[in-house]
C-alpha cells in the first residue's frame, strides 16, 4: 500500500496529462504478462501479425524483465509528459538519454526485487547502454502495435479528460479521485493506492499528475514515485474497450427515417462528450461530413456544444436524450 499525503499545494498543482511512451510501456508489459492477456485478447488478435515481426526481429526479454508484474518498473521508462500531450519522439529521447547513475540504480533495484534472471538478460541490462537499448525496443513496439491505432488510443484518453473534467467542475477533485480505479481511495488528506510495496510519502507541493492507459487494466492504479517530479497515477481510461471491439448496434427503429442514419449514429455515438475528429474516426467517415451533420443536429436542438482547450466539444442535449429513449422504447413495444 503506498499512502500519499496531500496538501493543499498539491491540489493545486493536480493535474491531467497523456503520455504516448507509457502506453507503449503499458503495451509491453500485457504482452510480457499472460495474466493480461485475457483483458486485451481482442487487441492482441488483431495485433498477432505484428507481434510475430516483432519476435522474430527483436530480443524484448530486456524490456519484459522490466515489466514483470512482481517488480517495480524503472521511473525512467515514463517520462513526466511536458504538456498535456506528450510527444512520442521526445518521450523516447528523454529516455534513451537517463544519466546512466540512474538508469543503474533502478535497474538494480527492478532486479533485485524479480530474482534470478537469464545471465545474457542480466548484462543487457546492466551494460553502459541499457538505456538506448531499451527505448529502442520502445520505438519497436511503438511503430508496430501502438502508432497505428494511435488516433483511436488518444481519442479515448482525450474524452477520459473531458469526463473526468466535467466531474471535478460539478463534484470536486474528491470525487474524480475516488472514480479513478477501485484500488484507490481518498481518506482526507490521504490518498491510498493499492501497491505490493509499502510507503507512505508527503509530496510536499510537487503536485500529482493523473494519466487515463488504455492498457491499465480494470481494477489496477500504478504509480511513478520520482522524488522530485509530481507523483503520477496512472489508471485505465473509460471506454478503453471499445477501442478494439465495437459490439454492432442497431438504430432504433424508425429514427433514421425521421432524422438521417448518419445523424442518427451520431447522436448515440455521443452519450460521452466528444468532438468531431473522434466521431469521425470512430464512425469511419471524414471530418467535414460529420461536422454538417453536427450542424444540423445542433440547429435542431438535439445536440449542444461547448469549447474545452483546443476541441468544440459535442454532448446531447436533454431533447436528444428524449428522442432516443422515445425511439427504442416504441421499438420494443413494437
């Protein structure tokens, strides 16, 4: 159990970030684990052409001996994200340029706590280099599994903020807290995570970052604890699943006659704010045409929008609630 004390400091400096190198981080250890493979069975499926490339051109024993459930996974493999996005690029090269003091130290450290590993992983690890050697199994992994789904993967941490967002301005950083994952809870000043060490740390204003994974599986929160960097939660997005198995659904009958079958996709595809660009990636259709039909809906009052950061974000209104549920429920009298 790790206990973080919070001051009112820390609050303050709370904040939500993305982070494409975990990701990558997070991707590499559900393939290192096979008690992960059943929470992204669908992703790996998909996947299994790559991950046979990968095999059969590199040697990820290195990485995976980091990634083992039972150590700690070395801070230097996840950089704090700069901005609220990072850049996979800079993440990578932040990484492969750890001073090598550090890189040693927690290496040994990861090590230590695994046990006995094979003596060829072990020097790898170990050598002056180990550093680069391991962001260039990251850029492999990177380039192969996690950059072609890249637009969808951030689409769903990006609405993740959004909605968590709207929690912290209607209930409180409280709230937003404790919706993060089950092995986190808030205790007044405290915030408890569920972890295999034992710690309990004051952060002392250096503030805590929060960073949605679409890997992180259900149930699990992990932590990056650098000493002088804010503390990073990282813990699984909402609607994680839906990036690699969208179940069909069918329109509720009668509605596509009355407004459109395209606009009629749209208004069930927004029961999470979003914006145009992931409704167009996710309904498979180009910007412009979603926008048109965004218009139309908005005209008509079945859909609002709002501007948060860079994106107009959609939502439904309660007249498009209305609508669907009327629709569905003459459905299934029908």
């Amino acid at each position: 159990m790790v206990s973080l004390q919070l001051s009112a400091a820390d609050l303050l400096r709370c904040r939500f970030a993305i982070s494409p190198v975990n990701e990558v981080v997070e991707a590499g250890r559900a393939i290192a684990n096979p008690a992960a493979l059943a929470a992204h069975g669908a992703w790996l499926r998909e996947h299994d052409a790559g991950l046979q490339r990968l095999a059969t051109a590199n040697d990820f024993r290195p990485l995976f001996a980091l990634l083992h459930p039972r150590v700690h996974t070395p801070e230097f493999l996840r950089p704090i994200p700069r901005a609220a996005v990072g850049e996979i690029d800079v993440e990578l090269e932040q990484i492969a340029a750890t001073p090598k003091e550090r890189v040693r130290a927690e290496v040994e450290r990861c090590l230590n706590s695994r046990g006995r590993i094979v003596q060829e992983v072990d020097r790898s690890l170990r050598s002056r280099d180990a550093a680069a050697r391991v962001a260039e199994m990251l850029v492999a992994l990177w380039n192969e599994l996690v950059a072609p789904s890249w637009p969808q993967i951030r689409d769903c941490l990006e609405r993740d903020i959004a909605y968590r967002s709207r929690w912290l301005a209607g209930r409180g950083l409280a709230a937003v807290l404790e919706d993060l994952a089950a092995p986190v809870t808030l205790e007044r000043c405290r915030l408890i995570v569920e972890q295999r060490t034992n710690r309990v740390r004051r952060l002392d204003g250096v503030g805590m970052l929060l960073m949605p994974s679409a890997f992180v599986s259900a149930g699990f929160a992990s932590i990056v604890d650098a000493e002088t960097a804010p503390v990073t939660l990282c813990y699984p997005a909402r609607g994680r699943g839906a990036i690699w198995f969208r179940p069909p659904s069918d329109p509720p009958a009668g509605l596509p006659s009355l407004i459109g079958g395209t606009r009629t996709e749209i208004l069930e595809a927004i029961e999470e704010p979003t914006h145009t660009t992931a409704l167009a990636l996710q309904l498979g259709r180009s910007r412009g045409n979603i926008s048109d039909h965004l218009a139309v809906l908005r005209r008509s009052g079945l859909v609002g929008r709002a501007r948060v950061g860079l994106h107009v974000i959609y939502t439904r209104t309660p007249l498009g609630d209305a609508l669907l549920r009327g629709a569905a429920e003459t459905a299934s009298a029908a």
